[in-house]
C-alpha cells in the first residue's frame, strides 16, 4: 500500500438493514446491503451496475447517511463520516436523484430548487450573487438564465434531470452518487445527461458513483465496474476487463445479455440464461447468494461465503471457484 494515493471515498464493509414486521409481533431483518467494501479516487467514475432490487440504490444512499449505517465505515478524503458529523461533509458529497419527475419540488421555482443548496450552506453574500450562481449553473448544464423563474413542470424529463445536476453541483461537490440518472429518460436525452456528466468531471474534476442497470452507459462513463447481487459486491475491475472477460459466473450471465448491433455476431453470442429466480433478502440461502442459481455450484458454496479477493492485479472476485 505504500505510495498508494490515498482515495477520495472509501467503504468498508457497510452493512444497511431493513426490520420488516411479520405478523403481529416478529420482525425480519431485509439485508439491502451485507458487508460491502469500496474505494473511489479523486475524479474517477465508478460503476455500480447490477439487476433490480440488488441493492445498488441503498448502497448510495447509506453511503451518504441518507440511510442511516446499519454498521460499517463510510470514509471522505481520509476522515471518517459518521451521523454526527455528516453536515460537515454535506457540501463534498451530492447526489443525482433516479426519478427527474419526484426529485424536484413543484412548489418551487427552478431559481429556488438550484438556490437552496446556496441557502442553506450561505454560499452568497447578496442576492445578486445568488443569482449570478444560478445563472452560471444553468449554463453549465445547458439550460439558459431565462429557465430560473419557471416551474419543474414546464420541462422535459431530460430539462429536469439537468435542473437536479444543476442542483448537486450548487455547493462545489467533489463527489457525486448519480442514482440511475438516465434511466427515465429517452434514448436520446440519455446520451445529453451522459455527455454532461462526462464534460463536468473533465471540468471540474469530480469523482462519480455511476449506479445504472445498463452495462454499455456504466462502460462508457466508468473506469472501474462493481458487479452486485443480493447485497454483495461479487466482482470489482477495469471497466474493460470485466466488459471482455467477466470472472464471476453472474457478471458472464450480465454480460452476456448485452444487446449487440450486428445481427450476424448476435446469432453466434453464447447466451447464458441463469435459471430460477431471485432468492428473497428477508430469507438469503446459506453460503454463496448466488449458489441457488450458478451452473458451477459446490457442497463447498453452501458452506460458506466466498469472500472477496484479488485474483489479478485490480481483479477483485467472491467466488470459490475462480
């Protein structure tokens, strides 16, 4: 580790539970996330990627105290976040909500929803100011000075998904969760949100963690790739290397299920199709999460669970038989 340049946010087995009542008097933990480990550089873009209900979401959140740490470290540039001093870290670490529809207040004018984060953090020291700032962060997201007095209902899905952007780059962040910011969104207005995101970190330099279901958008956006299942990280690497040779058999099954363009070298893709389906959280099987549905499962995956290891320089992977 010596000479290692420190990252800008690091996780270290966070762990976020859910009690869930059962009946009248039980209650069940929903293990959302279960021991997940994590570091991101300054300016770099992480991709979280994994299918619907893994737990990507709760990661971001809990990594902000959004969600309050069931148990785990959450660090920022060396320090330690925790739910007494997150105010302290409030204005570092932003984040871009799924839903550009729920995410902004109708209530509030374009000028109050980007202004409030200057509000609150007293980032002005007079209302021209205030309004030079949200003018500026207009610009950068590509909407106009003119956009301010109006209402979130009056823009498209894409309009509002820079309003939010405009929003968590108010207070100058070094870090941003972008929560699936372009999964509402039109093919098109996708490909806008993208290109915003990736001229703001050449701008300004800030580091992502990219959440998306989408393989090829976490491809293009991220330097490095988390696969996760049920709560855990099964595969951390370059974006690239996963991408061509997946070691986890269920980042193969994901990416295996990348449409291709070409007809021709679609028919000869071996597809793998996993079979059954996705075990409960509230009732997680012994071992490996994933046993119930890999092809390569063993007496030895029921026993325990694989922990997450390097198996080359960069390759981390939770698994027995890789």
């Amino acid at each position: 580790m010596s000479g290692r340049k420190q990252p800008l946010v690091e996780v270290r087995n966070l762990k976020k539970y859910f009690p869930i009542k059962s009946g009248m008097m039980n209650k069940t933990l929903l293990k959302a996330v279960d021991d997940v480990s994590f570091s991101i550089d300054e300016g770099e873009t992480l991709g979280l990627v994994g299918e619907s209900g893994c737990g990507k979401t709760t990661v971001g959140r809990t990594l902000l105290h959004l969600y309050t740490p069931t148990s785990g470290e959450v660090y920022f540039d060396g320090k330690r976040v925790t739910e007494k001093n997150i105010g302290d870290f409030r204005k570092d670490m932003q984040i871009v909500f799924q839903d550009p529809y729920s995410s902004l207040n109708p209530r509030m004018t374009v000028s109050d929803i980007i202004g409030e984060p200057l509000d609150i953090h007293k980032l002005y020291s007079s209302r021209q100011e205030r309004a030079d700032r949200i003018s500026e962060l207009l610009t950068i997201v590509g909407l106009n000075s003119e956009h301010a007095n109006r209402y979130a209902h009056e823009f498209s899905g894409g309009q509002r998904q820079r309003i939010g952007i405009a929003r968590s780059l108010a207070v100058n962040p070094r870090f941003i969760v972008c929560d699936e910011p372009v999964s509402a969104l039109d093919v098109s207005i996708q490909a806008q949100i993208i290109n915003t995101f990736e001229e703001l970190q050449q701008k300004l330099g800030i580091a992502y963690l990219f959440i998306a279901h989408d393989l090829l958008v976490v491809q293009h956006m991220s330097k490095r790739i988390a696969v996760m299942y049920l709560g855990h990280i099964v595969e951390i690497g370059p974006s690239m290397e996963i991408i061509k040779s997946p070691i986890h058999p269920y980042s193969e099954s994901l990416i295996s299920a990348i449409p291709m363009p070409d007809p021709e070298t679609a028919r000869h893709k071996n597809r793998i199709i996993l079979e059954g389906d996705v075990p409960s959280p509230l009732k997680m099987p012994r071992g490996c999460p994933f046993r119930t549905r890999c092809r390569y499962a063993t007496k030895e995956c029921e026993e325990s669970r694989p922990e997450l290891k390097e198996v080359a320089p960069g390759r981390f992977v939770a698994c027995h038989h890789r």
